[in-house]
C-alpha cells in the first residue's frame, strides 16, 4: 500500500523506486531546453540597503531552472535542492537581470540545472556576471510521483564540461549524505 508523506505542501507517494528511464522518448540536447528570464528590478525588488534582495535573485533562478526543466523533461517538476548560489556582485535597483538555465546533467528523474545572472545596466550597456546557482530538479508523474527523464545530449564541449561537473556535484552530495547517516549511526558524531 501507497503513505502519503508531505514536502513543503505537495504530498509525495512512498513507493518503490521508478524504474530506469525506458527509452520509450530518444535522448534531448541539452540546447533544446535551454531557457531564459529577463527582468527589470524596481523599489519592490530592493532589500533596506538600496541593493537587490538575495531572495528575489534566488526565486527567479528558480523560475528559470523550472521552466529549462521542464522543456527537458516535458513534466511539471519540483525543486528538490539548491544545491548552491552565489553572489558575485550587488544588483542595483534599475538593471536589467538575464537568468540563462540549462539541463546540465539529467539522471534517472532528477536533473541538475544550471543558472547564469547577468546584471545589465541599461543606460550605459555595462554587462556583469552576478550569480551562478545549481538546483535539482525532479519530474513528477501525473499522480505526483517521480518519474524518469530522457537522457541527455551533451554535444558541445562546455555541455560536457557542465555534465562532468554536475556530476561531480551529485557525488560529493551523496558521499556528504552518506558520512552524515553513518556518524549518527555511530552516535551523533555529525550533530
Ligand atoms: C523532490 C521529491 C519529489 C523527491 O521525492 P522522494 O520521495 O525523495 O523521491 P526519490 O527518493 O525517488 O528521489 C527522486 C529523485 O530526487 C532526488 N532527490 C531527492 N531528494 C533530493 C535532495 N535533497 N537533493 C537532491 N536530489 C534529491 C533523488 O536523488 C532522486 O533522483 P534520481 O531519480 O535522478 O536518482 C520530494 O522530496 C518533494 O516533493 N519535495 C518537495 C518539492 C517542493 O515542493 N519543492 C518546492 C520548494 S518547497
């Protein structure tokens, strides 16, 4: 029989593990699901220094992570993790941000994706760099289940290096899990 358990509001059927993805849909370029956001940032978006809140720049990675995902996976998706973010330089109220995602690594349902801000001031035309952040990202099934994803086609040089660092990702945070269950086992060694 099926438990309900709950995450962050959206119920989640224990069950089985889904079985490997079944070929049934050819492998996706990861250009194909390439996706981005472009947002003007205003007072609203403003923390009480004058600069971009962190929170505003956090939620539209999510956005554009979501929207990549689902272009590889054709699935609504969840985000399970994000897995890092960084802020590089301050985004002021004014500019123009551009979030690109791209599907990094896709495993059995779950993908990493990765987003690039940039911060455009659209009076001069000054571009920067101003955050980088990985998020997983899970596929759901009709009934809210995980479900498997194509595999994905790296064709380009950077595609691969970005699969081959997602990957690395993926190991450390698995090794970092796996440490952390095995020191509570010992007897809370891990807090
Ligand atoms: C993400 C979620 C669907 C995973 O469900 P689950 O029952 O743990 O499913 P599974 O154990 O089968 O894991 C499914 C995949 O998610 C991955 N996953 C689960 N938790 C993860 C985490 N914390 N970080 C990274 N990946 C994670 C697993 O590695 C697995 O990937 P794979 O199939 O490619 O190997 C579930 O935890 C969920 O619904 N979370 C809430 C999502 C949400 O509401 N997000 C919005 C923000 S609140």
């Amino acid at each position: 029989m099926q438990q309900e358990s709950v995450h962050c509001g959206v119920g989640v059927a224990e069950r089985n593990p889904p079985p490997a993805y079944d070929g049934a849909v050819e492998s996706r370029a990861a250009a194909d699901s390439r996706a981005q956001l472009v947002r003007w940032m205003g007072i609203v978006d403003a923390n009480s220094a004058g600069f971009v809140h962190g929170g505003t720049v956090m939620k539209l990675c999510d956005e554009a992570a979501g929207v990549a995902a689902i272009k590889h996976s054709r699935c609504r998706v969840v985000t399970a993790a994000m897995d890092r973010m960084t802020f590089l330089q301050p985004v002021h109220v004014g500019e123009l941000l551009t979030f690109s995602a791209s599907v990094n690594a896709a495993w059995r349902t779950s993908m990493e994706i990765g987003v690039r801000v940039d911060a455009e001031n659209p009076r001069t035309g000054e571009v920067r760099h101003t955050s980088t952040a990985y998020l997983t990202l899970v596929a759901l099934d009709e009934e809210g289940s995980p479900t498997p994803v194509p595999p994905l086609r790296a064709e380009t040089d950077d595609e691969r290096r970005r699969e081959a660092e997602a990957q690395l990702r993926r190991r450390n945070r698995l090794a970092e899990r796996e440490e952390i269950i095995a020191a509570r086992a010992r007897g809370g060694e891990a807090g």
